[in-house]
C-alpha cells in the first residue's frame, strides 16, 4: 500500500514524458504539417520521412555537425580539461582549489542565454579574443563567421567542463597513493603514471562520464540557437536546430519529429551503455 | 628542488586555466556598469547604473522575473514533494520490480528534453494546454523527477529503519512518519533536489520557448532572448545588466546551498 506514493510521480512521467514519446513514433510516420490542411487531415506516409532524411543534405550536414561537436565539445574537450584541472588540483591548498574550481563551477551554472551572449561578446569582431590577439598582431578574426563551430565548441566546454572535473576529482580521490609511489620508485614519470597507473583505475569513472557529459552536448540547444542560430548557413546546425527549423519554422511537424525520434534512438542508444556501465560496477 | 618547480608549474597552469574561465565572464560585469558599453573587456570609462535602471524600469522585465520564479518555485517544490514520495517505497519496500523501476528512470535520465520538445507541443497544443505556466511547470517537474528520485533515495537509504518501526508501532501513519522521521533527517537531500531543479528550470531555454508564446508569460530566458533580438546588438549595457540580474538568483542560491550541494553530488557521483 505504501507503493501508492510511487504513483503521482509515475504518472507525470508517463503522461508529460513517454506519452509524447509514442506519440512523436506515430507522427513520424505521417505528413503532418504545424498549419493549413495536413495539420488536420494528415496522412499516413510509411516511413518516407526517414528515407527523405537521408536524401536531405541538410540534414546529413547537421548530423555531422552534431558528431563534430559532441565529440570535441564533451568527449573530448570537457573530459581533458576536467580531467586535467582535477589531476593537477589534487593536493593543492584549500585556497587554491577553491578559486579554480568556483570559477570553473560559474560556468556550469551560467544559464544557457547568458552562456550565449557572453560567447557573442567574446568571439565577436570587437570582442575580447580579437582584443588579445591584437596585442600579438593577429587578426581580427570574424570568429562567428569564419570559425563559428570553433565558437560553439568552446562555449560548451566553457559551460561543461566542471561535471567532468567534478567527476575525476571524486574518482581520482579513490585512486591509492601507493600505486602511483610505486610506479614512481620503478622510474616511472608523470605521464606514464597517468596512462599506465591512473587511467586504467578509473577507467569506470571514464566510461560513465563520456555517456553523462555526451547527452546533455547531444540535446543542447539554447546556446548555440542564441549563439549562432544554426549559422552561418548551416555551419552550426546541430540536429536538434535542423529539427527545430523543421518542425516550427517550416511547420513539418512529420519530418521534425522522424528527426527527434533518430536523435532519441541516439540516446537510448548511450542510455542502454550507461546502464550496461551502471550495472557493472554495481 | 625539482618537486618543487613542479608544484609551482602545476598551480601557474591552474590559476592561467581559471582566468581563461573567467575572462569571457567579466565582460557581462564590466558591460553592465559601463556607460558606453562595447563587446570587450575593459574598466567602465564612464561608470553607471542606468544599464540596471533602464532594465528595472521596464515592466514586462519585472514580470518575466516573476514568471521565471513561478514556474521554478512551482516546479522544484513538486519535485521535492513527488520526488520524497516517490522514493520512499524504492528505499523502503522489498517489493518485486524495484530494481526494474529504479533501472528504468535511470534510463529516461538519458533522454534529452529537446528530443521530445515537438511532440510535446503538438500534445499540449491538442489538450489546449499550451501558453500556460502551470503546464510548463508541470512538464519541467516531470522532466526532472526521474533522476530527483534517485538522488532522494539515496539520501534515504541512509535513514536507519530502526526509527521508523517505532514510529509505526506508536500508531503513525503514513505521513506522519514521513513528516517526523524521515523529513527532518533527510533535509540536505530536499535541499539539494529543490536548487538542482530550480536553477535548471530556471536557467531552461527550449522548453519555455517553445510551450509559452506570448509575451506576457515569457519567464527571464525568452525575454532576454527577445531583448537580445531586438537591442542585444546596440544596447551592450543594458543586454549584460539584464543577463546579470538573469543570472544572480542562482549564483547565489548554489554558493548559499553549496555544502548541500557537493555533498549531493558525491551521493550521485558515488552511486552511478
């Protein structure tokens, strides 16, 4: 009876979560538009949606995109510098550890909008990194134009980078001293340590990060639609902006959701890894 | 020696690796106060306040605040409650299929928001619950409780049953011994689900964007959004003091709950 109190929690879920789940299946498989007729009278298309997706360059673009950007925004960008912030914090003063991991953790917490405007102001003609680089001779560069996927990724590893530090810093807590002295009395250096001692022990910690810092990357939206706007062209068009512009731009609700429900397979996909990797550390 | 100079390389890495996270931040404090606001970093040349008065004088901002705060607050208290109810049973019971619910949120955890956002509108369209903060609110609750269980199981799994079979055995019921028992042990955990949920909402952008159309229900996100659309290429100053003031409610939240926090996130971290 106690089981009662599961309940209203599930319900939210299934009614605000996996009923539109299903639905989006069911519509993917339809013509159905946002306005005019087809928004009502919409018929069943088989799975052209997704035969059409493959034809569509654009999208075909935005799916590169997106594995360019998951991949040196999350899998590597946030992962190293995490990493490497979380290595080299290991017995520093409180003090220290504090100022790098405060402004680290500011990034985190900067709400998407402002992540974008800041990034704007940053990447911009007259912005700050055109400034620095004057002083050496360089540029200016027109960064949000010429560069602009440079931009993105930078701004996600800016925003991200403090999960992952946050996860090495507990998962190199746990890594015993006596492994990395001995390795050390056998002659071994720093970077041998890391690679030979350090990473294979956490290499749990590793794999469960990839999946947790890869799946908030694959559904980003906010920053780069206020950064960028997809743009220039389609230079920054993720998946989840291609389907945005699909789906209430041009009000192809059909095709954007085939789109959504290629970009939930990719994370269910992550998710069945993620829980394979839970359930064998437990 | 050579111990440490390397010491001292790895804290000049350190501190270069945190001005680099700082720098780009600054131009948001320094624009703000600067009556002649650019895109660069820089010390004010004129210092003023009239960025923040120009911002605060404005009516539909004060509102977009207001709707921001509503649709967190609303929010994250749902979490908070639904989430403790929730977990009690997963931490409790020994029932059949537990291991398969906790399995099975862990799984909807992974599936990004933005992946359903249209569905989700073409549903809350045909329900005619669109443009409405109590239905986003609603949505954002949802979309947060799968993993808001599993942090507050956590929290209460470290709860001694010993205390709670006395309760029972004095007659409580319930909610009574949730209230009594379990509430006050596991406050931390509430603390900690209530301010993720709160500044993850309101920090949120797609969802809002897309269920709330107009004007007046638009919380801080869109309507910064909109200003940025409309001024945020001329008006530097103004776009920066509204981002700041956007921005404060939860920088301050996370450094008052910070303890909280981090200790919450270990629970995560530790239970993956």
């Amino acid at each position: 009876m106690v089981i009662v109190s599961l309940l209203p929690a599930l319900a939210l879920i299934g009614f605000f979560y996996l009923a539109p789940m299903i639905i989006s299946i069911i519509y993917s498989f339809t013509n159905k538009t946002l306005v005019g007729s087809k928004s009502q009278e919409f018929d069943f298309v088989g799975i052209s949606n997704y035969i059409f997706m493959f034809k569509d360059s654009r999208f075909i673009v935005s799916f590169i995109n997106t594995l360019v950007f998951l991949i040196f925004s999350a899998v590597l960008g946030q992962q190293i510098l995490g990493f490497i912030i979380a290595f080299l914090m290991q017995n520093k003063s409180k003090g220290l550890r504090k100022f790098v991991g405060t402004s680290v953790l500011l990034g985190w917490i900067t709400p998407e909008v402002v992540v974008a405007f800041i990034f704007f102001a940053f990447f911009s003609v007259k912005g700050s990194l055109n400034d620095a680089i004057g002083l050496f001779g360089i540029g200016p560069i027109a960064w949000l134009f010429d560069f602009a996927m440079i931009a993105v990724i930078v701004a996600n590893i800016w925003r991200g980078s403090a999960f992952s530090m946050l996860m090495y810093q507990a998962a190199l807590s746990n890594v015993p001293d006596e492994a990395k002295e001995s390795a050390m009395i056998d002659g071994a250096n720093k970077f041998q340590v890391i690679f030979r001692i350090i990473l294979p022990i956490i290499k749990g910690t590793i794999v469960t990060n990839t999946i947790l810092v890869t799946i908030p990357t694959l559904g980003l939206f906010g920053v780069i639609f206020a950064l960028t706007g997809g743009g220039p062209g389609n230079d920054t068009t993720t998946m989840p902006i291609y389907m945005y512009k699909q789906a209430f731009i041009s009000y192809q609700i059909g095709y954007g959701t085939a789109m959504a429900i290629i970009l939930l397979l990719l994370s269910i996909l992550l998710s069945i890894f993620y829980i394979k990797s839970f359930r064998y550390e437990m | 020696m050579i111990r440490y100079l390397k010491k001292h390389v790895s804290t000049i890495v350190l501190i270069f690796i945190a001005s680099l996270f700082i720098w780009p931040m600054l131009w948001v404090v320094s624009a703000s106060f600067d009556a002649q606001a650019t895109l660069t970093v820089r010390l004010p040349k004129d210092f003023t306040l009239d960025s923040y008065k120009a911002v605060l004088s404005n009516p539909s901002n004060y509102r977009s605040f207001l709707n921001s705060f509503i649709i967190s607050f609303t929010q994250s208290t749902l979490v908070v409650i639904l989430s403790m109810f929730a977990a009690y049973p997963l931490s409790r019971s020994t029932i059949k299929g537990k291991y398969r619910i906790m399995l099975s949120l862990l799984f909807i955890t992974g599936l990004p928001i933005t992946a359903i956002m249209v569905p989700v509108y073409m549903m809350f369209f045909n329900l005619k619950i669109i443009n409405s903060l109590i239905s986003t609110s609603l949505f954002l609750t949802a979309a947060v409780l799968p993993y808001s269980i599993w942090i507050m199981k956590n929290f209460m799994d470290d709860v001694p049953v010993s205390l709670e079979e006395a309760a029972w055995v004095d007659g409580a019921n319930f909610f009574q011994t949730l209230k009594r028992i379990i509430v006050p042990v596991i406050l931390p955990g509430m603390c900690v689900v209530f301010i993720m949920a709160f500044s993850g909402s309101w920090g949120n952008f797609f969802v809002p964007f897309i269920l709330l159309s107009s004007v007046e229900k638009a919380p801080a996100a869109v309507a910064i959004y909109q200003f940025f659309g409309m001024w945020g290429r001329v008006a530097y100053g103004q776009l920066a003091a509204f981002s700041l003031l956007y921005t404060m409610p939860i920088v301050v939240l996370y450094f008052v709950a910070q303890r909280f926090m981090l200790s919450g996130f270990m629970f995560s971290g530790s239970l993956k």
